[in-house]
C-alpha cells in the first residue's frame, strides 16, 4: 500500500501531463478516501488502503484520460453547503451561481420583508437554485421548470434527499407556469453564444441544450424578460446569472419591458459584471 501523499503526487503527475487541473485529483482522493480535507491533511502520510487506492487510481484515468468532469465521476457537488446529485443530464452547478441565491435572498429581505411569497426557478437542471431557496427561506414557495425530462427526474432526486418541499414542471421556459403568478423569478439560463469556444470537458460532457444561448447568448433571456410581464405580481424580482460581458445588453432589455422598475448588476467575486436584476417594489 502506499501513503496518500505519493498517491496524491502521482495523480497530480497524470493530470499535469495531459494539461487537466489538479484541483480535481484532490477532490477525487478526498471523495475516495471519504476524508475531509482536514482530515486528509493529518493523514497524508498514512497508507491507503489497497481498494481505495484502486477506486481513485481508476476514477483519475476517467478525468485525466477520458476528461471527465470530476463532479461525474463523484456523482454530486457541493452547492451553497448542500451536495447535489448531477450527472450528464444536467449542467454542473458553478460556484459564482452560488452568489445568484445569496443576492436573491438579500433582495427578498429589502423586497418582502420575510412576508410569504412565490419563486420560480426557469431552468432549473439539478434543482440547485431553486432547492435552495426552498431549505433557506421557509417563506418561499418554490416552482421549478426544465424543458429536459432527465434533469427534472436529477432535480426531483435532490429535492427528496434533501427534503425540500418545491413543485417541478416540465415544459420549454415559461410555458408551464402561464396560468400561474409570481413575485420572483430567477434564471440561470443557457448563455454561451452558439459560436463561442468551450473547452472539451464540458462541451463533450456536459448537456449542450444547457450550455448555448443562440447566436449571441441572449435567447433565453429575451424570452423571459418579454413574457415575464404575463406571470409576474406588481410587486417583483428578476434575478439573472449571465456571461460577463452581457449586463448592458440584458439591461438595455429590461429598460424596454420595464421602464419603471429598478435594473442593476452586481458583481460577482472574481469582479465581474454576473447578475442583473429587475426589481419592481
């Protein structure tokens, strides 16, 4: 058997070698070891026992030489401090996205004052935004949307291992919840324009229809931002993830269907333009 510091130089060695990050062969030692980081650190000079050694040696050549996504391989990811199931059905939830819920919340607060109120989630994927607005604020009555089936069945998966209590449509954007109201909506829809680069992990990986946002990446959200009017309480939020370079155009959108309301983008911690919102109070 050898110790998990050599195992752990030897996989950082292959992924080093085929240009992955190594990032990814500490999440997978962590996840076969079943050890937290601090417990791995404290045991990094113990030896690995022969049929971990051999579960994690198998799971690097699927990222290292087959470039599988590690959250794949692991089956789950940790979103907003809750592990989401996720597979090749549905987007694997980025940590900026993690930001979206945390300034919904905050907006909720200045909005709402804690009073009960509706969300929906468009696109929901694995669930993960609108999964954790149902376990963080009680007051809200979550509805989640996927033109995808698989995802939906993934995001009803989490939602009863985790037990939150939300309601799942299927249908494409907003066609599910047209005889329906809300007084927010949140989306993280597709947003790499069609003709825009993406490296091989996750366009040979991760579901395309997740991932591209027409010509120039703004499709989804001239649907929704135009149709919102018709499923939206006077008194609302939109709240948007979108590409970087995208906040003047999703601004310069709203401004049309609501000049009124309040419109700003908020950075996300990397000091990005990342999220919009369309606040009416």
């Amino acid at each position: 058997m050898a110790l998990y510091s050599a195992v752990l130089r030897m996989g950082e060695k292959l992924a080093r070698a085929q240009g992955m990050e190594t990032s990814g062969i500490k999440l997978l030692l962590m996840h076969f070891s079943r050890k937290t980081p601090t417990q791995l650190y404290l045991d990094i000079d113990q030896e690995m026992p022969e049929v971990d050694q051999v579960a994690f040696m198998d799971a690097v050549d699927l990222y290292v030489n087959h470039h599988r996504p590690v959250q794949y391989i692991m089956g789950y990811v940790s979103f907003y401090g809750y592990d989401f199931i996720v597979n090749e059905a549905v987007l694997i939830p980025r940590f900026e996205t993690e930001e979206l819920v945390a300034n919904v919340l905050i907006q909720y607060d200045e909005v709402f004052s804690g009073e009960p109120v509706k969300l929906v989630d468009i696109g929901t994927g694995s669930g993960c935004l609108a999964i954790t607005f149902a376990k963080e604020e009680p007051q809200i009555e979550v509805t989640a949307t996927d033109i995808s089936e698989a995802a939906l069945i993934v995001a009803k998966q989490n939602a009863n291992r985790l037990g939150a209590h939300i309601s799942l449509l299927q249908g494409d954007m907003l066609t599910p919840i047209k005889n329906m109201k809300f007084d927010i909506i949140v989306s993280n829809p597709p947003y790499i324009p069609d003709t825009e680069m993406v490296d091989d992990i996750i366009k040979d990986n991760e579901p395309n229809i997740a991932l591209f946002g027409g010509y120039d990446g703004l499709k989804f959200y001239r649907i929704i931002i135009e149709e919102a009017q018709k499923v939206l309480n006077p008194r609302f939020i939109m709240a948007f993830e979108h590409g970087f370079d995208k906040a003047e155009e999703i601004r310069a959108l709203a401004l049309k269907y609501y000049p009124n309301a309040d419109i700003f983008t908020i950075k996300d911690m990397q000091n990005k333009d990342r999220m919009t919102f369309i606040v009416n109070k």
